[in-house]
C-alpha cells in the first residue's frame, strides 16, 4: 500500500513537473519538486525510505532528460540520506525544519551539478550561479516546500494509521 | 280616444315599429350623433365602464407579464447555454485554426527540403532542471525515430534527437550548453560553431565562437548551418547575430546569436533525417549567397 501510493506519488510528480510546472517558471528557476518530496520523505520516514524515494525520483529524470544515467538518483539518494539522519531529533509537525532542510538540500543539488557540469570543465560563472540560480531556487523551494510536506505529511499519517491498524490484527 | 286605441292597438304597434325600424335603419345608414339621452347614459356608465375594463386588463397583463417573466428566465437560460456553447465551439475552431496554421507551416519546410525524410513531432515535456535544455518529444523508434535526427521548426533550427525510445525520444535544443553546431555567416560564408550556453539559456539566446579574427561579419547577419557537419543537413536557418565581441586572445571572435526560433514556446516541430542528397542543397545555397 505504502509503496504503491509513494511510486504513485513520485510519478505523479514528474508528470507535472516536466509539463504543467514550467508555467510557474520565474526567471527560468523551477523549485525542484523531486528533490522537496525525496527530502520530506526522508525527514518523515528516515534515511533508507527517503534514499529509495530519492533513487526513484531521480531515475526517472535520468532517463528521460539526464545524460548519464544514475546521476540524479544518486544525488536525490545521498541527499536523502544526509537529510534522513535528522529524523529521530525533530517534532515532525514543525514545518520550519523541513522547510529550511529542502532549502538547503536544493542548494546543494545545484551545487553539485554545477561542479560535475560547470566548473570542472571550465565554464564556470560564480556569479550567475548565485545569484541566477541558487538564491532564487532556494527561495522559491522554500515557499514550494510548505504545500508539498503538507500534504506528504497528511498521507503518511494516514498510512501508519493504517498500518498500526493492520499491525493490531495480527 | 280610449276606444280608438283599443281597436287600432295592433295596427299603432306596426306602425310604430315600422317607423323605428325605419329610423334605425335610416340612422345607421347617415350616422348621426348621440342624443341628448344616449350621452346622459353614457357619462353614468362609461367611468364605470373603463374602471372594470381597466382592472381586468391590468389583472390580464399582470398574469401575462408573470408568466412572460417566467418564460423570460428560461428563454434567458437557454440563451446563456447556447452563447457558452457556441463561445466553447469558437475556441475550439480557433484552437484548430492556430494548430491548421502550424501544421501547414511544417508542410512548408517539409516540402522545402524534399530529399529529406521528414516527421512532424509535437513537444510533449520539458527538462525541469535550469542548466541544459531537454525536452521529449512524442514520437519513438515506432515512427522511424533515431539518435540525431535533426529538429526544425517553420522558422529555423530546433535541435537534435538525443535518443529514441519506443514511443518517445528525448531531445537537445541548440540553447544546451553541450550542443554544437558547426554554422557559417550567409552573407560572408564565415565558419564558426553555434554553442548553447546556460548563462544566456534563460534569455532564449545562444552563441558562436570560433570565427576567424578578421571574418567581416556583422551584427544582423543570418547564421545558418555550414556543410561541416555528420549531423545537420547545411542552409538551415539558425538566427541572426545579435552581439560581436572579440575573444581575449584577440585571434578568435564570437557571437551571440538570436535563434529565428522562440525556443521557449515550442509546440509542433519536425524531424528529419539527414539524407545523401543534404550536399546538393548547400551547393544551392552557396552558389546563390555568395555573390
């Protein structure tokens, strides 16, 4: 169950993401919504479920848009992972943490693909990067971020609901 | 007196009313006025008269009035819902109309490059992510797609096919900082290679490095494909220089060039295949450009 809606989720989210959420494109910047659900994912359910989130997600992109297949899963993964290790610390109906987690994650994520791509090859332009790409990404996820762990934060009560109920049965 | 009224009661009768009926014929034939009396009754009676006729007519267009009311509203109803249905049919003709015209655009460079074979392909997703420019587009392997198959658009070049799967392929436009194209100037015939860069990627512009330091090119000048490339078919229009700068070496120049395309709206695009008969078009070109 868990897993079906989690990949539904996902699937869902690269559908709107590649079609519908370039219109709320500004400045070119797209929050990256793959990156904000491996996260949340991560911060609710713990490192390894938000890792294979993360891989699904980034898999996805990989194949229909990447180069070099893998890079985005394992980025989205170690990402998660890194923001996972938090989960046991945080009250989880706070919304600051994840907020500022997803921030910083997505900041991150452009960062590394602005090395792996950019600057190791010597097109690097630090200036465009922080201003044109990683402040008003890290903005916009910010904002983005609120919706999204809302609502995964809402399924995922309603799973464990379901599965604790599932767990009483037996 | 008395007597002669008894006997001659039935002979007065008939004179009598042989003299009215003559006199109502005669009065109805010369229409005369109304007497003294018939006025004195009518003053008494016609108030009264147009009092009751006022009242039920009022009472008659009052029930009329309600019940035109009420067949107002629905007529009004149905009104609306045919105005929004026609509204809904006329977007939709105006949607095939703008479809009708792109797709008769596309015929257009179809049948300006004959030799080569070609698909119309609509653009389906958009690469989410801010440094490169992919997009997929719907058709696959099913339709004859395959890797670097070249993307055009009425107005210029798109891009190329990057890899085809069964239903779907996915694409590089010229604005990815990993595309190049090997493109020369049409009025001066100087080579260079148009490059995306990410820098420029978000403006819809791109750039050609690598012209000669003393090429006589200029700002305005059409950029199309040269003949040096394995991949783009040559003499397909790219965009025109928008900016010339000399490069710190001060050997080399590059440009920024405009596409002719508007790479950020692309709907329908078409596909073709560089064929053998690609060399033919560019000796066409050339011959025709270079005086």
């Amino acid at each position: 169950m868990r897993l079906l809606i989690t990949a539904l989720m996902v699937l869902v989210n690269f559908i709107l993401q590649t079609t519908l959420l370039h219109m709320f494109a500004i400045r070119g910047v797209l929050p990256n919504t793959a990156l904000i659900i491996a996260v949340s994912y991560a911060l609710l359910r713990g490192s390894r479920e938000g890792a294979f989130v993360g891989i699904g997600a980034g898999l996805l992109q990989d194949i229909f848009f990447g180069s070099t297949l893998g890079a985005y899963a394992l980025l989205y993964a170690v990402l998660a992972v890194l923001f996972g290790r938090s989960q046991r610390d945080f009250y989880r109906e706070n919304y600051l943490l994840p907020v500022l987690f997803c921030s910083i994650a997505a900041c991150l994520c452009e960062g590394a693909v602005y090395m792996a791509g950019f600057v190791f090859q010597g097109t690097g332009n630090l200036l465009y990067f922080l201003f044109q790409v990683m402040l008003p990404e890290m903005v916009y996820t910010a904002v983005i971020t609120v919706p999204i762990y809302r609502i995964l934060f809402g399924v995922n009560d309603w799973l464990e609901l379901k599965e604790k109920y599932k767990y009483r049965l037996f | 007196m008395q007597q002669f009224l008894e006997r001659h009661k039935k002979h007065i009768i008939r004179a009598v009313t042989l003299v009215l009926v003559i006199v109502a014929v005669a009065a109805s034939w010369k229409n005369i006025n109304a007497t003294l009396l018939e006025s004195a009754i009518g003053v008494v009676v016609t108030p009264f008269q147009d009092l009751t006729t006022g009242i039920s007519s009022w009472v008659n267009t009052s029930i009329t009035s309600a019940r035109e009311k009420r067949d107002l509203k629905t007529e009004n109803e149905e009104l609306k819902t045919q105005i929004a249905d026609l509204l809904a049919e006329n977007k939709r003709l105006s949607l095939y109309d703008e479809e009708n015209k792109r797709l008769s655009a596309l015929l257009d460079i179809a049948q300006r490059y004959p030799e080569l074979e070609s698909t119309g392909t609509s653009v389906i997703a958009k690469d989410p992510g801010v440094w490169y420019d992919v997009f997929t587009i719907d058709k696959g392997t099913k339709d004859q797609m395959t890797a670097n198959m070249v993307l055009i658009a009425p107005e210029g070049l798109v891009g190329k096919v990057l890899e085809s799967g069964l239903t779907y392929s996915s694409a590089q436009s010229i604005l990815d900082s990993r595309s190049s194209v090997p493109a020369m100037s049409l009025r001066t015939g100087d080579l260079g290679v148009v490059k995306g860069s990410y820098t420029l990627l978000n403006e819809g512009l791109c750039t050609m490095e690598y012209i000669d330091g003393e090429a006589e090119i200029m700002v305005g000048d059409e950029i199309v494909t040269s003949h040096l490339s394995d991949i783009y078919p040559a003499g397909i229009p790219i965009g025109k220089v928008a900016e010339l700068e000399t490069d710190p070496n001060g050997l080399t120049k590059y440009a920024i060039i405009e596409p002719f395309v508007d790479l950020k709206h692309l709907t329908t695009i078409l596909a073709v295949s560089k064929g053998s008969s690609g060399e033919t078009i560019q000796l066409e070109n050339q011959t025709e450009d270079t005086p």
